[in-house]
C-alpha cells in the first residue's frame, strides 16, 4: 500500500515564483467520490492516470495509482467526469531539503492557487517559506471538487 501524506497552504505572494524548476499542465477529471474514498483520472505530460484515495487518517492516506492509456483518458474525461473536470498548472519549487508543489488553477477555478508539499512522516519538520500563507489542509472547503462545485453553483454576475 502506498500512503500520502500532504499539507496545504494558501500562498501570501509571488515569491515562490522565483524558485521554480519546472511547469507542467494538469487535467483531472473526478470519476467517483464518497467519505471512504475517491478515484481521479489526470492526465499531465502527456502520460494518463487513475488514482484511488482513501479517506484521510490525520494526515495520511492510502493511495494508488496506475496508468492508462491517454485515448482512454481523455475519453473518461469527457464521458464520465462531466462538470467534475479541472484544469491547474503545477510549478515545482524546491525549499531546503523539500519539493513544494505550487497549483495555478484556470478556467472554473482561476485565481486558485494552493501550495502542498508531501512528506514521509506525519511529524516531518520542514522549512515554511516567507510565500506560504495560512494552512487548509484539514478544510475541506479548499479541497479541489469542493471548490469546483462550490464555483459551479454560485450564481453569474450579469455584467459578464
């Protein structure tokens, strides 16, 4: 079994911008989602995957991933994922002795931006750069589908 363990922050400013490795485009696509457990489709670099969660355990998780065939995904997204389809850029930005995953999220969710870093213990001690605002790892109003459904639901503005 393989166990995530991740935090989540808002981002206070720009400063991460400067550290940044590389850049790459995400497409994820929630196929099924309930208190025990979700499964994703993603597609990033050209390379498709479906990942089963667990529901968390403090900050843990269980976690697998297999990849499938880009045809495949790319129809999943479209034919099963419906509404539940999001589009982020993530920037890979090291800081000490941890990589920080900085997510720009577009289209339903622009002006989103999530910093997380992954660790190997619940207690890991890491370093918080100057850029990293309050933590949301535990709301789960700053969890990706809640997002999305919440931005989906809130009524147009009639000047747009």
């Amino acid at each position: 079994m393989n166990i995530e363990i991740e935090r989540k922050f808002l981002v206070a400013n720009d400063g991460w911008k400067l550290g940044v490795k590389s850049a790459n485009l995400l497409r994820d696509g929630l196929l099924s989602s309930s208190r025990e457990s979700k499964v994703r489709i993603r597609i990033m670099c050209g390379n498709a995957f479906i990942t089963i969660k667990s529901a968390k355990t403090g900050l843990m998780r269980a976690e697998y991933e297999y990849p499938i065939t880009l045809i495949d995904a790319e129809d999943m997204l479209v034919n099963l994922c419906g509404k539940r389809v999001c589009c982020k850029t993530r920037f890979v930005v090291p800081c000490a002795s941890h990589i920080w995953s900085i997510d720009v999220y577009s289209g339903v969710l622009d002006g989103v931006v999530i910093a997380e870093i992954e660790l190997t213990h619940e207690q890991e001690d890491f370093v918080l750069p100057e850029w990293i605002g309050k933590e949301v790892t535990n709301q789960p109003g700053f969890r990706k589908w809640k997002m999305l459904a919440r931005r989906r639901a809130a009524p147009k503005n009639e000047a747009q």
